[in-house]
C-alpha cells in the first residue's frame, strides 16, 4: 500500500522548533511517499460548535479551509500531529482539528470514523521540560485520540528547544529525526 502523509503544522510561528523537526524528520521519507503540508491556524476556522443533540445532530459538509483539512485528512495513511508543547499539552490550533472531528462524523455520506480507522497517528513536538513526564500529557492525549478512532501510534519526536533553531541543533536529535519515519510496512 502506498504512504501518504499529511503534516500538520500546529505551529504559531512558522520555521520554529516545531516545523524545522518536522520537516527534518520528512527528509527521510522515499520519494514513493506522498507529503502534503497544511498549517492548522490558516484551515481550522471557526471554531466547532457542539450542535450533537439540537435537532437531528447532523453536521453540515465542511467549506473552505475545514474542507481542506477534511480531504487531506481522509487522503492521507499517516497523520503527522506537530505541536509545541503549550502548557503541557497540544497547541490550541491542533485542540481545534481534533474538535472539528466530532462534527466530521457527523456529517452525512462522509464515513469519518471508518475511514480513519487503520491509519497512523505521529507526533513532532518541541517543549522546553527537563522531565519529559511533562510531555506526557500531550502524548496521552493524541494516543488516546488516536485509540478511540482506531488509528494506530506510529510514534513521537521529542526535542528540547525554546529559541528557533535550538531544537534541530541539538547533537541527538538529527539521528532521532532520520528514524522517526524508518517504520515497517503497516501489517494488514
Ligand atoms: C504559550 C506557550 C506555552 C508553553 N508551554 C510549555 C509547556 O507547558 N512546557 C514546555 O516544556 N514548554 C512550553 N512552552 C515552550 C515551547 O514549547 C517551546 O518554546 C517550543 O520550542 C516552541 O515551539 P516552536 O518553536 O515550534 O514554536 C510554551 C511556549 C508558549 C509560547
């Protein structure tokens, strides 16, 4: 089966820590393998609004960015969720994604939550902790994320930075980043 990846840039500055792991983690992915990039600030729009039991619960087709984000997501074999860690936990751009899932099911014809089941979920992260328990709460949450849609975990990238470029410069972490993606074939 060919891989598709969909980076998801949870970012609010671009060519920070976050994206620069990212994109150095992506250099190592065969040309067979298809990326796509989107910057969740520029797509997520309005804010998702519980509407789940006002009238039939029934969510209309997303438009404009959200279509976007929804397309790619449904296109993509492999979801790459980049995040600094903000307050121990995803940035409020990715919280927003994820929310706008719960109306993606509920939109007629779609097929959301069958059609994420059997993909793969990764997170890229740049965090400033000395514990990397302080970490775990953003993990915890995308595995869970990912559990729940019957999405397997593919894996993380963690890397201490706070200043752009500190987290790439680190001696370690360009290794780390080259074997991120170095996966075995998704066992059907
Ligand atoms: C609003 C905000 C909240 C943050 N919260 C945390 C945190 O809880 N734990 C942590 O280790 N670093 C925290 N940081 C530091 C960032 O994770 C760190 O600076 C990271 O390099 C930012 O990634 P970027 O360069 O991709 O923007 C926070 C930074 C900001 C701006």
């Amino acid at each position: 089966m060919s891989r598709d990846f969909l980076f998801l840039l949870g970012t609010t500055r671009p060519g920070g820590n976050t994206e620069a792991l990212a994109r150095l983690a992506a250099e190592q992915l065969p040309a067979d393998v298809g990326q796509t990039w989107l910057r969740l600030d520029e797509h997520v729009g309005e804010p998702f609004r519980d509407v789940r039991h006002e009238g039939d619960g029934v969510y209309p087709a997303p438009l404009g960015g959200q279509c976007r984000l929804l397309e790619a997501t449904l296109a993509a074999t492999d979801l790459v969720i980049a995040s600094p860690l903000y307050w121990f936990t995803v940035s409020a751009s990715v919280k927003a994604y994820l929310d706008h899932w719960s109306a993606w099911m509920r939109v007629p014809g779609v097929g959301f939550r069958d059609r994420m089941a059997g993909k793969t979920m990764w997170a890229v992260t740049a965090h400033t902790a000395k514990d990397l328990a302080e970490v775990e709460p953003m993990l915890g949450t995308l595995r869970l994320v990912a559990d729940y849609m019957g999405m397997r975990w593919g894996g993380e990238l963690l890397a201490y930075g706070n200043r752009p470029g500190e987290a790439v410069a680190a001696p370690d972490v360009a290794v780390r980043a080259q074997n991120l993606f170095e996966v075995q074939p998704v066992a059907c």
